[in-house]
C-alpha cells in the first residue's frame, strides 16, 4: 500500500509546498476609473504590472473617466502615483483638433502650463507669448530710437569747438580745501 494514499483504493497523492515568496504583494497596483455616469460603479483592477497599470489608467481616461492610479505599499495601504481627468483631456485633445482645423501651429510636446496658468488654453499662452513678445520688440525699438536721438546730440556736441572762455569769466571753485589755499 502507498504511503500517501489516504485510501487504498485510490492512487497516492501528497500535497507539496509551492515554491515562492508568501509574503504579502507589495508590488501591486491599482487603477480606479470612475465616470460622471455611474459614479456608483467605478472600476477597479489590480494588477502586479507597472506598465500594464499606467497602459489601463490612460485607455479609461481615453474613454473619460476620472482615473486614480495607487501603488501597494504593504498592508493594504496604498500611495498615489497618479490622477488622470479623462473629460479634461478628452476636451484639450478636441480643442487642439479644433485649432488645427482653424489652421493653428499644434501644441508643443513640452508644453506644461504651470499653477498660474491652468486655466488657460494653449492658444491663449500662444498669445500672450506673442503680445509679450510684440511688447519687447516696442520697447527695444523706443530704446534704440532714444539712444539715436542721444548718439546725434552727443555727435553734435563733440563736433562744435569748444567756448572760449575768458579767465575772467571762469568759474572758481566754490569750495578749496585748506592744503590749497
């Protein structure tokens, strides 16, 4: 009879160890996508996969979802790496295809508004780039007009001969300090 058998009419069997870390999964991320909708029904997928997690969070943004990415921090505490608004940039990518109807240069790969500029389009920072710009060409264009008008004093002025002034006329000096006198 087989050691293992727990029946003698049925074949051994001997439950082994799985090899493996058994510790809880602190690789772990989840992405949550929750819609205007069905704000009751979000969802939720867990996955071991890095990239797999960030490849989910932007597919349901894409569809206009609100999506949080966390990352498993052990313990079932989770850190959050990141938050797409969907509807946000399901309308930035609308208005940028609207300026490329209108003819418009496309938005720059760089391009990050910083807090003061959130609120604005790309088209109104394009702008007020080029209003700041127009400003600066003014200015620099007074200036040099200025310094001109100086230059031709100045040329005037070096090209008179000087005044003769007679030793009468001659300014003294108002105030001679006591080594000079």
């Amino acid at each position: 009879m087989n050691r293992n058998a727990k029946h003698p009419d049925r074949p051994g069997y001997r439950r082994r160890a799985v090899p493996g870390d058994h510790t809880p999964n602190s690789r772990g991320y989840r992405v949550t996508a929750s819609w205007d909708a069905r704000p009751d029904r979000p969802a939720i997928r867990i996955t071991p996969d890095r990239k797999k997690a960030r490849r989910m969070a932007r597919d349901y943004a894409g569809q206009g979802a609100y999506v949080i990415l966390d990352e498993h921090r052990g313990r079932d505490l989770w850190r959050t790496l990141a938050e797409l608004d969907g509807p946000a940039l399901l309308a930035e990518q609308h208005a940028e295809q609207t300026l490329a109807t209108e003819g418009h240069p496309a938005t720059p790969a760089d391009y990050r508004p910083d807090d003061a500029d959130r609120h604005r389009t790309w088209l109104e920072w394009m702008r007020a780039k080029a209003e700041a710009e127009r400003r600066a060409r003014v200015e620099a264009d007074r200036r040099r007009r200025r310094l001109a008008v100086e230059a031709k004093t100045s040329a005037r002025e070096l090209m008179t001969p000087p005044a003769i002034v007679r030793p009468e006329q001659r300014q003294r000096a108002r105030h001679v300090t006591g080594a000079q006198r």
